[in-house]
C-alpha cells in the first residue's frame, strides 16, 4: 500500500496505465481523449455509470460544494444564523474578523501549525529512522507508535489535562522535584507549547508510518554501494537518504500541515483555547462565533474566517498537487 | 543486516525503547491514575503506581454516565457511516475506473473537490441546512452528512485502475448485468483494500468529535467523546481518578480492535497520504 508516490496516483481522469485493446480507431482519433478509457458500454448499459456515481456526487455537492459556495457567499452578507433576509455587506464581516481577535487567531494558527509540522516531522522521521534499521523485532514495535493516532483525541485530552495539573500533574512532579517553577495551563506561552506537544504526540505516529513507506521504496543498491564505498551512516543519510527523500518530506509537511491546520477536538478540552485566547486557532474562532458564544457570536465573522482558513488550506493544497506532479516527472525521466 | 556493530544496536534498541516508553506514558498514566484512590490523586508525593488499586472506580464511571448508551450511539454510528462510505466509495470509485462515459472529467473533478475542502470550512453552513430540514438532534442529521468520503472514491478508484478490464469483457459476452459483473468479480478483487480503508474509516468515525458536538445536544444522542466532557462536567475538581476511569473505558475498546486489526491499520494510515 505505499502507491502513493508512484505514478499510478495521478489525479488526473485517465490515468488508467493503456493498454493495447484501448488505443482501438475510435480512441485514435481523438487527441486527449484520455476520458474513453475505461469500457465504452452500448445500449442501455451506457447509463450504467450515473447510477454508480450518483450517490458520492449528490452527498459531496451538497455537503462540501454547495455549503461552500454558501459560506463565500454568506461570508459578503449580514445576519445571523437562521436569518433569511441577508443584507449584502461588502467585506464588514471581514473587517470584524479582525476586529475581534481573528488576527491574533490567524497569528496563533501559524504558530501551532509551525510547532506541530516540526516537532511531528523531526520526531516521526527520527523514529522512522531507527525503526527502518533491520534488527529483529522492530517490526513490532512500530504498532506501539501508531497507538496514540487511533485512540480517541477527547480522552487523550483528559490525560494531557491531569498531566499539567498544578502540584499533582506529571509534569509539575518532575518540576517541583528539580526545584524548577511549575508549568500550568492557565499560563500563555505554557498552554500553546502544551497543545503543539499533545497535538504532535497524537498525530506524529502517522508521520513515521510515512517515512517508514517512504524508506523502503529506496533503491537498496544505492545505499549498499555507498557503504561499500565507506560512506558512513551519517553521510549515508544526509548525502543519499534525505536527497532522495525530498519529495515524500514535503509531501508529508503537506499532510502535517493540513492536519496542524484542522486541530481542534485537542484544543478544544484541553485549553477552551485560552488562556486569553493564546491558544485560540482560526478553526477554533470558527466554532466559537458559529457556536461556542451563543447569541453574542457573530455567524458572519465565522464564515469569513472560514473562508480565510480554506483559502490557507488551498494554498498548501496547490503545493502538494505540485510536489506530486513533479516527483512523478521526476519518476518519468 | 547484522553488519551493524554490537554497540550500535544496543544504541538503536535504548532508543527505540526510550521513545515507546515517552510515547506510551501518557497512556500509563491514565491506568495508574484511573486505578488510584482519592487521596493519592490529590497527594503530590504519592506514588505513580497505586499501591491499592481501586477497581471500584471503573464501575464508579461507568454508572456515573450512560456509557452504554455512549457505546451503542457510537457504534451505530461507525457502522453505518463507515458502511456507506464503502459502498458509495466502491460504486463511483468503480465507476471512474472501469467505464468511460460522457461528462466523467466534469463529475470526476467535482467528487476531487470534495477532497480539497476541508470539512471544517463548511462546517456552519452544513449546520444550517441540517436545521433548515430539521435534522439537529437525530440519528440521520449525524449520518447522511458523513456517508460519503470523496478519499474513499479516489483510494477505491485508484485500486480498480489496477485490475484488468479484460474480466468484465468476458463476463458481458456471457451476458452478466453491469452490477452483477461490479459484485460478483470486481467488488470480491478489492477486499484488501476494502478492510484497510474499512479500519482506517470505521476509527475515524468513532473518534469523531467536531460534528456530533455542533450537531447533537442531546444526551441521548451522544457518542462516547461527546459523552466524555458530559461526565468531565458532573465531575468535582478532585475526581481525577473517575475523569481517568471514564477515558480508559473509551480508550480500550479502539486499543482492542486496533490491536487485533494492527496491520489493516497501519495499512489503512499509510493509504491516506493522498489526502
């Protein structure tokens, strides 16, 4: 299952790999015509295909693409939630973004999604890397580490909670016991630092299952060669490993990023994005003004910082397509 | 590769030894702290492992909130969703792959959109069609918005780009309906891919939290994460233990069937970089 690299996961409608029954004098005739491979049916059979599509489409255009066409709309006009006479209002809900802490939101999202990018990428590649050493029994462990991505983020928030309890929490033992002041959440900079490490703790594991699919599509020979030739470990993955690594690693930032960027099940118990909004990102001032405040929330501001959120998330979208097509060049040639 | 020097792997062992551990702390603690009394909870000098474990508290918990319930809506809603999504996934994903048809450019890239936004974006806006059709608060306002994974389609498409056209043409001439051909030949090819998307799915769905919180209020309807914060709420400040004991109960479970689905997991997280 590590397809994803390989040319074969092209987005592109035809990418079936051709072969000689397709390039029959219909298909030759028509240049592009990447969209008749597959089987032409005849007769009635040519329905055959709306029906099985029918149901995805109908569910994604009316639960992501018509909502979002909505929500740029909505994000123009005044009025709250259940209101039905919309007054168009130019950029105001914009304007009361920033008005109501959504810079500082949109500052604090930065902030957590570097802090998690990083810490999820140099941890999961470090333990990647150990794990892809061949010495029995490594194998088996790397389940241990995929343990926190699958259990459920409310009730690793309640953990994470107790272990930044004042005096009793983990952390606050080790502190106290170094003679060290204690660290809380009810502190800014603690609390932000507090959701980065539970949020990379919770998601890194994904990272290293990436890495580790990435390492093995390595050319072995490569790497023996190097050996022989008295490349040490060191030089072996900084000179050889990493460089021919590069595409996966920005692939999986990508990936990291998208997911830094849709946190919120973890801020969300852990910190109420306090304190002082410290760890409010943009996804959590969405919920917020949609919901979170009640009548004082302003529906508006929520779906104009939703659509500054798709707007980043399409950014680092348009990237990763653009990473994928030219590690697949770089495949090809 | 037993080339590598004694020391060394003795070095990759500590290490990798070292980092389990970190990454598995969090998860003793609660254990020793769902298993501890009162008193140890507030002393910060007890002992990290209880001396006398409290086995009360698991049932102290248990009984303090509908867990079974919690249970039951969580499970009902995994399964259907996660069944709808394959069998929607499979159908177009099949669809894409095997036939070509007019406009299949056209619909295809707008399943692909699907992919590119990001549900949280539309969050408000799906919440207000729910309500405009009065689906707050019941069991399809949660389910049909999540029956449907435009990822499912793409994974499941890219699988049946793999397998031979050459089966279905063979089956046409003896005269197998179009579905038949689909069910009976292609689907049975696509199990690998199917128990591996199903796991990945099925974990995802059951630890999902952003859309039952906006969606449902009521307590009958909630599932165990929702449930978690109702019970977290009930608590005094001092009942670490029991917040410990009910989050141990919702973690068990997705260890179990992680554990005994460990390589369809890891299979499953591994298919989902194309996202």
């Amino acid at each position: 299952m590590t397809s994803w690299i390989q040319p074969r996961s092209s987005i592109a409608p035809d990418a079936r790999p051709r072969r000689s029954r397709a390039s029959g004098p219909r298909r030759a005739g028509r240049p592009g015509s990447g969209q008749y491979s597959g089987a032409r049916l005849h007769g009635w059979r040519r329905l055959t295909p709306y029906p099985f599509v029918a149901p995805v489409l109908a569910l994604t255009v009316l639960f992501s693409v018509f909502p979002l066409v909505l929500v740029l709309r909505r994000s123009l006009y005044a009025g709250n939630i259940f209101d039905t006479n919309l007054r168009f209002a130019g950029l105001a809900n914009y304007r009361l973004v920033f008005a109501t802490g959504g810079g500082h939101a949109l500052i604090v999202t930065a902030v957590f999604t570097a802090g998690f990018v990083a810490v999820c990428m140099l941890a999961g590649m470090a333990i990647a890397l150990l794990l892809d050493v061949r010495l029995p029994g490594l194998t088996a462990v790397r389940a241990l580490f995929v343990i926190p991505l699958v259990v459920p983020p409310v009730a690793t928030a309640f953990i994470w909670f107790t272990l930044f309890q004042p005096d009793t929490g983990f952390f606050n033992r080790v502190l106290v016991a170094l003679d060290l002041p204690q660290a809380t959440l009810s502190t800014p900079g603690t609390a932000l630092i507090a959701v980065i490490g539970f949020g990379a703790w919770q998601f890194f594991g994904e990272v290293v299952l990436l890495y580790l699919a990435a390492l093995k599509s390595l050319p072995r020979d490569v790497l023996e060669a190097a050996s022989v030739d008295g490349a040490g470990a060191w030089a072996r993955l900084r000179r050889i490993r990493l460089p021919l690594l590069r595409h996966q690693t920005a692939l999986i930032a990508v990936i990291a990023t998208l997911t830094g960027l849709q946190t919120f099940t973890q801020i969300y118990i852990l910190t109420n994005g306090g304190p002082q909004g410290a760890t409010q990102t943009a996804l959590y001032y969405v919920y917020q003004e949609a919901f979170g405040l009640g009548a004082s929330g302003s529906v508006g501001a929520a779906d104009a910082m939703a659509v500054l959120l798709f707007a980043i998330s399409l950014l680092v979208t348009i990237a990763q397509l653009v990473i994928v097509s030219r590690a697949q060049r770089a495949q090809a040639s | 590769m037993s080339r590598l020097p004694l020391a060394a792997r003795i070095a990759v062992y500590f290490l990798v030894a070292l980092s389990a551990l970190a990454v598995l702390f969090p998860l003793l603690w609660m254990v020793a702290s769902a298993l501890k009394s009162n008193g140890e909870i507030i002393n910060p000098r007890s002992p990290l492992i209880p001396a006398d474990p409290q086995w009360s508290n698991l049932s102290s918990a248990w009984n303090a909130a509908p867990f079974g319930r919690f249970f039951l809506n969580t499970a009902i809603f995994s399964a259907v969703t996660t069944a709808g999504q394959i069998a929607t996934g499979m159908l177009a994903g099949y669809a894409f792959a095997m036939f070509s048809f007019p406009a299949k450019r056209v619909l295809f890239y707008l399943v692909l959109s699907g992919l590119m936004i990001p549900f949280t974006v539309v969050l408000v806006p799906v919440v207000q069609l729910l309500a405009d059709v009065g689906w707050i608060n019941t069991y399809q306002g949660l389910i049909v918005p999540n029956l449907a994974s435009a990822l499912g389609c793409f994974l499941f498409r890219q699988f049946f780009l793999g397998t031979p056209l050459e089966l279905a043409e063979a089956a046409r001439i003896d005269g197998a309906s179009e579905w038949r051909i689909f069910l009976r030949i292609y689907a049975p090819l696509a199990t690998p891919m199917t128990a591996a998307f199903t796991t990945i799915a099925f974990l995802q769905n059951w630890n999902n939290f952003l859309f039952p919180l906006v969606v449902t209020s009521s307590e009958k309807l909630m599932m165990i994460s929702q449930g978690l914060t109702i019970f977290e709420g009930q608590l005094n400040q001092v009942s670490w233990n029991l917040l410990m004991a009910g989050s141990l109960i919702a973690v068990v479970p997705v260890l179990i069937v992680a554990m005994f689905a460990q390589r369809k997991v890891v299979d499953g997280l591994t298919l989902g970089a194309i996202r």
